[in-house]
C-alpha cells in the first residue's frame, strides 16, 4: 500500500504520524486541484499519487499555473505509472541559511 502515497497518507494519519496538510484522496481534475488550491493557498507540491523518482511532479507558486501543473504531471504519471492521479500538499521549502 506504500506504493500509493494517498493510502499511505491515510495509513499515516490514522496511525498519529504528522503529515503535511494536503489532499485526502487522489484528484483526478485539473479543476479538482484548481479549487483544492484556492481554499488551501499557494505554493503547492503537485504529485503524482502512484510511482516515484519525481515523476510527475511540480511545484506550483502562482494560480494561473494550477491547472496546467495539473495537466503536465498528471499526463507524466500516466505515462510513467499507468495512473494520473495526482495529490497535492502544501510546500514545505528548507530555510537557506545565510551567513553573516
């Protein structure tokens, strides 16, 4: 089931393990991920629900890009993975640390 990052999510969930806020279940529309977006703000982490190796992936900063973000990984995945499901969570970007 690990395999399936949306039922892994929902394993990890149900076990206490901290997830980054996203999707509960796989989206299958650009217009499902354009709303999911606009509720939940930007920037979001588009990924594809089966498969790995940042395949089917993208960052997406600005709501004009949503819905083709969407279409671009959902269309990899599916040719990658046989699946374009896709889910999406909130960026989590690492903090550079600059010297003084």
């Amino acid at each position: 089931m690990m395999g399936d990052k949306t039922a892994a999510r929902k394993i990890a969930t149900e076990v206490g393990v901290p997830v980054i806020p996203g999707t509960d279940e796989a989206i299958e529309t650009k217009e499902e991920a354009f709303e999911w977006c606009k509720k939940n703000g930007l920037p979001v982490m588009m990924k594809a629900s089966m498969g790995g190796g940042g395949r089917g992936m993208r960052v997406v900063r600005k709501e004009e890009d949503i819905m083709d973000a969407f279409e671009r990984c959902s269309s990899e995945a599916l040719t990658a993975f046989g699946d374009g499901s896709m889910f999406i969570e909130k960026l989590v970007e690492k903090a550079r640390h600059i010297e003084v």
